[in-house]
C-alpha cells in the first residue's frame, strides 16, 4: 500500500498520517520508520538491532536505533544513551535516551565520541501506533487532530475531499523536532551495522569506489595534489583538480556545485536561496 503526501511539510505530519491509517486497522500494531535513501552493509545486524527495538516497543517506548559513530561527524545529529536497560533480547539490549542533540561542531562532536554515551541518529523508528499516536496528541496536539480527521476519512469517499481540506493546515515538524526530542518515553537500540547516509555527496562518495588519494565519483577527471574529494559529472567534459582536498564538484548540464564536503548538507540552503531570487527555471 502507498500512501503519498499531498505536498511536502516535513517528516511528522508524514510518518503521523501513516501511523494514524495503520491504527485504524490495527491498533496494536508495531510500525518502523525508515529513510530510503540510507545503506546499510550489515543487514543481519539491521534485522537483530530491529527485533531489540520491536521488544521495547511492545512495551510502550518510542524507539530509536543509535549508530555507534566511527569519527567525529558534524553532519548528524547525536542521541545520549542512559545506563538504563528497558528491554533486552539475545541479541543486544534497549537502553532509556537521556536527549537529542542537533548537529554539533567538532569539538562537540569529538567530544561525544570519546564519551562512548553519543550515538548517530539514524532517524531509524519503531513504536506501537498506539503508544506513537498517544505521544503526538501530547505534544502535538493540532497535529494529531487533523491527522485523525484524514485517517477517519481515508477508508470513505471523503477521503479526497476531507484531505484536501485539512493537509495544508498541517504544522510543519520532523518527528525529530516534534516529538523524539521532546518525549520521555524514548529508547534507543545501539548498533553497527555498516551505516550510511547517502543523502548528500559526501555520503555518496564514502560508498563509491575511489583511487588512492580517497578521490571518488564519475566522469573524465584528472587531479594533482588534491585528496579526499567527490566528482560527479554528467556532461561528458573534463574536470580537474587541482590542490583541493574535502570538496565536492557536481557537473550537469544546468548547473555546476562546488561545496566543502565537511559542509555538503547545507546544499538545501542554494534551493532557499533560488527560491528567495525567483528562479524557479532552476528548481
């Protein structure tokens, strides 16, 4: 079954309206949250830290797989693990979150790793509809009422009508912002399972096969004196570095990137910017 969001307002009202339509079908339902554009190596171990997360939910915790980090990253958010078990299984254990924390600066960041308490958020979630929906009327309270409106209509002929009529009142909230960080009741499961995130250029370049000087991509390319950089290229003409380390150069026919790779997220912030200049031929 797909269920496709009229216009795009963030994460919470999304992942909401897909647990408000399961409820309605099955109110003891366990239900995960998964970014698609994620890599995972490891699946066994995915599927273990998965069955951990599934125990903790059936006993009314919000759960959060927490990658164990590998280096000091700025580009994700943290999430602080307690001692507190709340739910274990053979194949490893679900502690109580103490909190979220947004993308830190690198001397945050080293010193969450070297703490061994911090956590990736992989933004990985299992819960219960039930204990889910519960939560979102506490913290969210317009929220959970207007998805409750669409989801009493979604099974009638209403349901385009009564949609269209509540979504764009919506508020815009990540699940993150809305409710993770705000509730008590949040687990996380800690894991390795060969993790990453591919939704940025210096994601993708950590999974392409690259030379010896750590340069990765595709396209005519020759480099001199530079290191640890992403190339993609898709017009077919010849690209060279010179003396750069830790950027990304992306090629098309319509436009050319250049970014610091440490800061490749920050590409959304060119989008707000084309937005605010009215060029819509470019989005």
């Amino acid at each position: 079954a797909f269920v496709v969001e009229p216009s795009p307002r963030g994460s919470g009202p999304a992942i909401g309206l897909a647990a408000s339509i399961i409820a309605r079908r099955d109110p003891a339902a366990v239900m995960g949250s998964f970014a698609a554009d994620h890599d995972v190596r490891d699946q066994s171990a995915f599927v273990r830290a998965i069955g951990v997360a599934i125990e903790a939910a059936r006993e009314g915790w919000l759960v959060t797989v927490g990658l164990t980090p590998s280096r000091p990253e700025t580009g994700y958010g943290y999430i602080e693990s307690t001692d507190e078990a709340i739910a274990a299984t053979e194949d490893g254990t679900a502690y109580r979150a103490a909190r979220f924390v947004e993308k830190p600066d690198l001397a945050r960041a080293s010193a969450y790793v070297a703490s061994s308490r911090f956590l990736w958020n992989a933004s990985m979630f299992v819960w219960s509809v039930g204990a889910f929906l519960a939560e979102l009327q506490e913290l969210q309270p317009d929220l959970h009422a207007g998805l409750t409106r669409i989801a009493d209509a979604w099974d009638t002929p209403e349901r385009a009508r009564v949609t269209a009529e509540v979504w764009p009142t919506l508020p815009e909230t990540t699940i993150d912002e809305g409710v993770m960080e705000r509730s008590r009741r949040v687990a996380v499961v800690p894991a390795r399972m060969g993790w990453s995130d591919i939704g940025d250029w210096h994601g993708l370049g950590e999974l392409l096969d690259h030379d010896q000087d750590g340069i990765s991509g595709r396209g005519d390319l020759v480099h001199a004196g530079s290191r640890s950089s992403v190339v993609w290229s898709e017009t077919g003409r010849l690209i060279a570095l010179v003396g750069l380390e830790n950027v990304v150069v992306v090629d098309t026919p319509d436009a050319l990137l250049v970014a610091d790779r440490a800061r490749a997220q920050e590409v959304r912030g060119v989008v707000t910017r084309l937005k605010e200049l009215r060029r819509t031929d470019m989005l």
